[in-house]
C-alpha cells in the first residue's frame, strides 16, 4: 500500500466518523465501481460505499454525500482535513 493510498484511507474513515452524529448509517458494499452516495431509504439516510470502486472513488463519493448535509454540522467537530475536503468554512 503506497501513502497517498494509505492517506486516502484514513482520509475516508475520519469522514465516515461524521456518519453516527448526523444520522447517517454506512453501508458497505459490492455495486460494480460506480456505485455508492447518500441516499434515503425508508426515511432512513443511507450512505452507500462501493467496495468495488477505488478508494478515491469512494473518498470522493462519501464527501460528495455528505457535504449536503454541511448545513448540520455546525454542532459536531470536523477535522480540519474533513473541511477542506468538504469544502466547509472555519
């Protein structure tokens, strides 16, 4: 595993910790490498992560689902690293 491989990883846990504090449940699984996102299922958000796809590809597809949801994170800590991926002021 090379670092910026490693780095992605750890990037994408310290994202998925947002997960719990906003109500988001993640699911991981196969979907063929294009998959995954934020989705509501039952009333429920449902954060899918496609083990098929690349870690950058879940990286980006985690943030991109997530961050619609920047309007109630303003209670919760985000690391600094997690806000510039998100996009999110200080």
């Amino acid at each position: 595993m090379n670092q910026e491989h490693a780095d992605n990883v750890r990037l994408l846990e310290d994202l998925l910790e947002l997960a719990d504090p906003l109500g988001v449940e993640v699911r991981r699984q196969a979907m063929g490498g294009e998959g995954g996102g934020l989705a509501i299922l039952r009333g429920r958000r449902v954060l899918f992560i496609d083990t098929d796809a690349r870690i950058e590809q879940q990286l980006e597809k985690s943030a991109d689902g997530l961050s619609r949801l920047a309007g109630e994170m303003e209670t919760i800590y985000v690391k600094p690293a997690i806000r510039d991926l998100l996009g999110l002021e200080e």
